[in-house]
C-alpha cells in the first residue's frame, strides 16, 4: 500500500515500479496513480457552475455525491474538444474528496519502473507543466505523469487571484 505525501497529497511510491491508469488528451498519453481512481465514468451529465474557472466544466451528481469535474484539455492547455465527442470522466480520490478529470480517451492500467521515469524540465510556472511530475519515453510514445493535487491547487490560486482583481 503507497504512503500519502501530507504535502503534496498524492501517493508516494516506495517500491521500484509504479501503477498507473492511462490516458488520452489531446492525443498525449498521461498517468496518474492507479491507486488515487476511485472509478470510471462515461458519458454522464455535467451541470455548469456560472463563474467558474476556465477549466472547471462543471459539477456530477455521483450517487448523491456532488463532483467538480476538471477538464484536463482547458486545464493543460489545450484547444477544447469539439462538442459532438464523447469523454470519459475519470474519479480520483483526494484526501477523501472526489473529483473528475474530464480526459479524451481510457488507455489501461500498466505499471512502470521508477527508474526509468525522468524528472520533467522546464519553468515549472507554467500551467500546461506544473502538474507533471515526471515523464517516460515508452515504446511508441512518450507518458506524462501528473499529479491531481497539484491539479486542483493551481485551479484554487487561479481562481483567487481572478476573485481579488475585480
């Protein structure tokens, strides 16, 4: 069972492969801990939330559970998909709470070797990158790690400086 980091509340992994569940945005293959996904979601309806950041998609009705849904093509900076295509939301478990990221595409759960998952570089400010944790050139494709932590905590900053401008 991974140990939680209280500082970044996302799993830390002390063993030397890491499970992940796989996904498609935007045509780019991103993971995140296979242990943070509560469930998987497909074509479910998303209410809106007037004023909401830009990334926000709105709020799910989970079983009486209210869900904000987070959709990863705004959110890394990303054109947004067209209308008429079908996503899937995918539920991570954040310190008891529970949120949806709105991705394109479910690819499967693999696990990875940790050795061979490089630390990104690049200004870590900016939004598109300050969520990825590490990445690894795969096969075919390259896989970015992300972390829905640090997700949602530039989502709240964001949405503060917007609130104390006006």
């Amino acid at each position: 069972m991974p140990q939680t980091d209280p500082l970044t509340t996302t799993a830390v992994n002390t063993s030397s492969t890491r499970r992940c569940c796989t996904f498609v945005v935007a045509g780019r293959c991103f993971a995140v801990d296979a242990d943070l996904v509560a469930e998987v979601l497909q074509a479910t309806r998303i209410n809106m939330v007037p004023l909401a950041a830009p990334a926000i998609a709105g709020l799910l009705n989970l079983r009486g559970r209210i869900v904000p849904v987070i959709d990863l093509r705004i959110r890394l900076g990303f054109s947004p998909a067209p209308p008429d295509v079908r996503r899937i939301n995918l539920i991570v478990d954040i310190d008891n709470e529970w949120y949806s990221l709105l991705v394109d595409d479910l690819l499967d759960v693999v696990t990875f070797d940790n050795s061979r998952i490089e630390q990104p570089t690049g200004e870590r400010t900016n939004p598109s990158l300050d969520a990825v944790t590490g990445v690894l050139a795969d096969r075919d494709l390259l896989v970015h790690f992300l972390a829905p932590a640090h997700i949602l905590q530039s989502l709240v900053i964001t949405r503060a400086r917007g609130l104390s401008v006006g």
